[in-house]
C-alpha cells in the first residue's frame, strides 16, 4: 500500500504535468520527433516503377516470379523513459526533478494514445515496466518510481551508475523503433558508443539533470567531497575557477537538453522540442 505522502504526490503530478504537457507540446506532439519509420504491411506481385530495394527476394526465389514488400506509415509510437536512479539523484530537489519531467513526458505520450515503458537503473537494471498504454499504467510508473526514491528500496547500499550497461539492456528487449528519454545525471564514463549504437535505429533524447549547489564546485578554496555513489573521500583545491562536477560530458548536444534544479525545466523543454523541429 502506498502511503499518503505518495499518493498526494501522485496526484499533484499528474494535475500538473497535464497542464505542462499542453505548454511544452502546444499541440504539435508528433512533429517533436523523427520518423516513424514503415512497418511491413504484405506483399505484392512486382509492377514496373516499383522500387527494386523493395523487392523480397527469398519470396521471388521460391514463388520464381518477381514479389515486392509493401509498408505501412508507423501511426503509433513506442515511448520508453530510462530514468537514472542511483545514489547520486537521491536529493530531494533532484528527485522531484525527475519525477515531473519523467511524468509530463509519460502523461503527454498517454493523451497522444501512444505506449509508454520505463526502466529504473543504477549500475543495473533494477525494474522494467513494459509498455503499454492507458492512464492507469503511467500512473503506475510514477507509483513505482516515488517508491524506488522515498522508500530506500535499493536497500540504502550504495548504487552507481552504468549507462553502457541500461542502453545495451535495452538493444537486447526492444527491436522496434522508439522513442528513448535518457534521464540521468550523467555521472558516468564510457556509454558514448553505446548512444551512437542506439541512436541509428532509435531517437534517444538525453535529458541531463544538474543540481546547481551540489554539482559544481565554486572558486576560492580546498574541499572536501564524499562520493555519493562509491563512498570514496576526495579533497579538491579549486582556486581559480568555478568547476561543474560532470563538464566532462560529451553528449550530441542535437539531441541533448540540460536542466539543473534551479531552472525552468518546462521553458527548457519546450525550446527543446521547438529547436528539434526546425
């Protein structure tokens, strides 16, 4: 059974991620994202001005007579949010962060009659929720990520994050097109080949959440810092300039939008979306 706190939360999302959904979107949804892409239909006997690459040549060899395949316009699309749940977003700010975005983004596929599937990961896989469509079921997506961040479900040992690992898991169970929300923090090294891999057959958008106060280091001292995920203590002189804890990142900036706990997530996403469709 969830708890109040849970349940009051669930709510207020989804009354606001509905009105936000309308203000990022402004009604032009689909015109957001790539191409569908073709689904086979059915074959055909050949007829002259047919394409020669949609020939099936093992139907041709067998029938001996020259057959080509038809495709249909991909009307529906697959939505899968990859949500980064690893120790270093357990801050509240963070978290609420990614719930909203992971919720405008859920409820704006549902009203669109689209399915939509998530994946919580660490450096692991820890649930896969299988799409499907309907209210009720991005309900339960949310339901099952508040009780991954307020209940300690990862049994408070510390969990780290593997991107490479999350997006190889998804190669493996998802074949058909998709649109893939990545939402992490990116505190992670070597997934890079794994997001061009990907991204060839899937659109995958990297949402990168930032928390101004705790991930950048300010100019003008010595600290002191506990790595979140692997408990190891570091101490860092930081004379000269402000550093950002994950600058390292090297992301398609394309197909890249950073948010930080501070910012406008709705006004960040909607110049997004807009600069995607130009």
């Amino acid at each position: 059974m969830l708890n109040k706190e849970i349940l009051k939360k669930i709510r207020n999302i989804e009354i606001n991620s509905n009105r936000l959904s309308d203000e990022i979107f402004s009604g032009e949804y689909h015109s957001f994202f790539k191409g569908n892409g073709m689904e086979f239909s059915d074959i055909r006997r050949y007829s002259p001005g047919d394409e020669i690459k949609n020939i099936d040549w093992k139907v041709t060899a067998r029938q001996r007579k020259t057959y080509i395949k038809q495709f249909r316009e991909e009307r529906e699309m697959n939505f899968f949010l990859l949500i980064d749940i690893s120790e270093s977003n357990n801050f509240t700010e963070k978290r609420d962060l990614i719930a909203e975005i992971s919720a405008v983004l859920a409820f704006s596929a549902v009203k669109n009659n689209d399915k939509v599937g998530a994946i919580f990961f660490t450096d692991e896989v820890e649930k896969l929720i299988p799409l499907k469509k309907g209210k009720k079921h991005t309900l339960s997506i949310m339901e099952n990520l508040f009780k991954y961040f307020d209940e300690n479900h990862l049994e408070k040992k510390l969990k780290k994050t593997s991107i490479k690992n999350v997006l190889e898991y998804f190669a493996k169970i998802q074949k058909r097109r998709s649109i893939i929300f990545l939402i992490s923090d990116f505190f992670d090294e070597n997934y890079e080949k794994q997001i061009k891999i990907l991204s060839k057959k899937h659109d995958l958008i990297q949402i990168k959440i930032s928390h101004k106060n705790k991930d950048v280091i300010p100019k003008g001292a010595v600290f002191t810092f506990i790595d979140s995920e692997t408990g190891e203590v570091m101490t860092i002189e930081n004379l000269n300039s402000e550093i950002r804890l994950n600058d390292f990142v090297n992301l398609d900036k394309r197909n890249l939008v950073e948010i930080s706990t501070d910012d406008d997530y709705v006004k960040k996403l909607s110049l997004f979306f807009k600069r995607r469709r130009k």
